[in-house]
C-alpha cells in the first residue's frame, strides 16, 4: 500500500484527546480542516514528550523575539471532545517538532510506527538540539511511513500543550510512595513489601 499523507498545513483544529477510563485509556492526535478529519493513536508519554517540548520551544522562540501568548483567552482554550467518527488511520512511532521561522509557526509531523519500530518505546523522543534550531522536514518519498503534519501559530500551540498536559494530568493519580500509578482497587507496591496501598 502507498504512503498516506496527511498535510493539514494551518489545521481548523490540532487536538490530543482520550477515550476511556483512566488506566484503560486510550490516546489520540486529531487533525480537522473543513470536511477532512484524521486522527491516529499514540502513547500518553508520546504526548506528555510533545506538548513539554513545545512550552520550551514557544519558551525559546519567545525569548528571541517572537510574540508568543503568555496565557490563553477562553476563545482559544480547546476543550471540546474529540470529533466523531474516530477512526485511526495509524499508530505513531515517531515525532518530530520544528519551527518555520519564515511563517512563525510550529510544524508537528507524526510519522506511522514501522514494523521493525514494534518493541522500540523511546521513539517519541527528539534530540534536544532540534528544538533550538530550524530541522529539514522530511521529504514526502512516496516509500516512507504515514504522515500527518500540521502548522501551528505560536497562539494555536499553546492552547494545544496546556490541553495535552491537562489531559495527561487527569489520568489516575501516582502511589505517593512508588509513583506508579495507583488503581481503583490500590496496587501492590514494591516500597510496601508487595502490600496492596
């Protein structure tokens, strides 16, 4: 099958968002623009890594010069569910954060998890210096994994990590001995002896 590519270019919406209880939870990015909607599935770590490095790279771009909103007023704070049909077109293995200082945008792109990418969980991570610097996209080889990529203005990227950070946040609360995160029922942890807390 040919690579999809999704470029949604400035998007009328880039959310993450969840289905499920919390430690059943399932995570998704989605992209709209006008009738065309995508939505693929990641790891909640993929989206703590994503919406953190983002507060730093708008943290930077800020402090050479770019107007970027300190705080959201409600008109952009995203709080709406996630859009229906929620069907995924993909699992994300890697990800990667750049900024277009010609449009003063944030470009995200989320690349389809590979094959030999199964059993890899540090993929989400990018290098540190990738977010102080501009990064070459990748090209759109019509060989290479699927893509969604979207543009985001330092305002629309905001909004995204503060929900994303909010989302991730609302999941179950950590043990305050172990942090692992405890269940309805408790948890057998390991700072106890094995003792459900």
């Amino acid at each position: 099958m040919s690579r999809r590519i999704y470029d949604f270019g400035l998007p009328d919406r880039f959310v993450a968002g969840t289905v499920g209880r919390p430690g059943s939870r399932t995570f998704f990015l989605q992209a709209r623009r006008g009738g065309t909607l995508v939505s693929v599935v990641l790891e909640k770590v993929q989206v703590q890594v994503l919406a953190e490095r983002m507060v730093l790279l708008l943290a930077e771009v800020a402090r050479r010069g770019v107007r970027v909103p300190e705080a959201l007023g409600p008109a952009d704070d995203d709080t709406a569910p996630l859009d229906e049909p929620l069907v995924e077109a993909f699992r994300v293995g890697t990800m990667t954060l750049a900024w277009n200082s010609d449009r003063d945008e944030i470009v995200v792109e989320a690349r389809a998890q590979a094959e030999d990418d199964e059993d890899d969980e540090d993929d989400e991570e990018a290098d540190d210096e990738d977010d102080e610097e501009e990064i070459e996209l990748s090209d759109d080889d019509p060989d290479g994994p699927d893509l969604v990529r979207v543009h985001l203005t330092p305002t629309r990227a905001r909004g995204f990590a503060e929900r994303a950070l909010r989302i991730v946040a609302a999941g179950r609360p950590p043990c305050p001995l172990c942090g692992q995160a405890l269940d309805p029922a408790g948890h057998l942890c390991p700072r106890r002896n094995g003792y459900v807390h």
